[in-house]
C-alpha cells in the first residue's frame, strides 16, 4: 500500500474519532438544563388506571433549544416549543396485599415530562452532529469548535442575546486574538 493511501486511511480515521468525541462531548452536554435547553412543565392531571399498572399524564411545557446543540429543531422551527403533551407514567412500586400503588412525587413526574420533550427533539438531532463535526474535520476548520463552543456557553449565561454574544465572541477570538499570540509566541 503506496505511503499517501496509508496516510489518507489514517486521517480518515482520525478525523471520525475526533467528530465522535466531539459529538459525545456536546450530545452530553446537550442534555444538561440551561445549558442545552430551558424548560419549565406544568402538571395538569394525572388519570390513574391502577389496575392496569399505569397512568397517563397530561402537561404543559415551555422550552427553548440551544440551536448549536439542536440545529434541526431550529430548521423545523421548534427552537421554542410549547405545548400541551400526555405520556404514560408508570408507578414506582405496588405494595403489599391490598395492592396500593404508589406514584411519584410531582416534582419526579415533571422531571420526566420534561426529558420526554427534550429527549424526543435530542433523538431527532442527535444524527447531524457527528455529520456536522466530521464535515468540520474533513475541511480542517477546526476553529469552528471554538465558536460552537461560544454558542453554547452564550446560550447558558443568557438566551436568545447569549448565543449571539457568545458567537461573536468566538469569532472575535479566533480572529484576532489567537493569531496575535500565535505571532508573540513565534
């Protein structure tokens, strides 16, 4: 095998590694609240069907998508989501002879109300960010990362201005201030 195909098969593989690595480390952080996504769920009713074992849950819920980390549900026009939504809730435990179920706290209910809205719009993105991280490999635009990177840390301190200054920032860093390191350092 000719020394340039050796050569190309590897940065080929690094380049996937690197995308995989970077989609693990930005699809975790995708899923941690103010940074990936702000929400805020409203209980409504909760209809029990104990003798089945279930229950269904009606809710409402108001989020907002990091569209670094959610681009397809921006495309979709879903960076802000609100809605009414049920899912089925399953209870923690059954006691004894009587047969008594025992539902969760409020607080638990919402809490897995919400990750069913934001799980079922990571689920739909969570395939254009290896694309997307390996399309930025295979261009050697790597200074990207850094303004991905500034997006999401704007979108934490404040959304929707956040991700604007935070991109700006980014940008701005890459820019101007990196090259004049790189040259005080040469």
């Amino acid at each position: 095998m000719p020394n340039s195909e050796r050569n190309w098969g590897a940065s080929l593989a690094m380049a996937v590694f690197v995308a995989l690595f970077a989609t693990l480390i930005f699809a975790s952080v995708a899923l941690v609240p103010r940074v990936g996504y702000t929400s805020e769920t409203h209980l409504y009713e909760r209809t029990s069907y104990s003798q089945y074992g279930f229950a269904v849950v009606d809710f409402g819920c108001n989020a907002s998508f990091n569209p670094f980390l959610y681009p397809v549900t921006w495309l979709f026009g879903k960076g802000y989501m609100s809605g009414n939504f049920s899912m089925v809730y399953l209870p923690q435990s059954y006691g004894g002879e009587g047969g008594r179920v025992t539902w969760g706290k409020p607080e638990l209910i919402k809490g897995e109300a919400e990750m069913k809205v934001v799980l079922d719009q990571f689920y739909m993105n969570l395939p254009i960010l290896p694309a997307l991280f390996f399309a930025i490999e295979l261009a050697g635009w790597r200074r990207l990362y850094i303004w991905f990177l500034g997006g999401v840390v704007g979108f934490a301190l404040s959304f929707p201005l956040g991700v604007f200054a935070g991109l700006f920032m980014a940008v701005f860093l890459t820019y101007f201030i990196l090259p004049k390191l790189r040259k005080a350092r040469a």
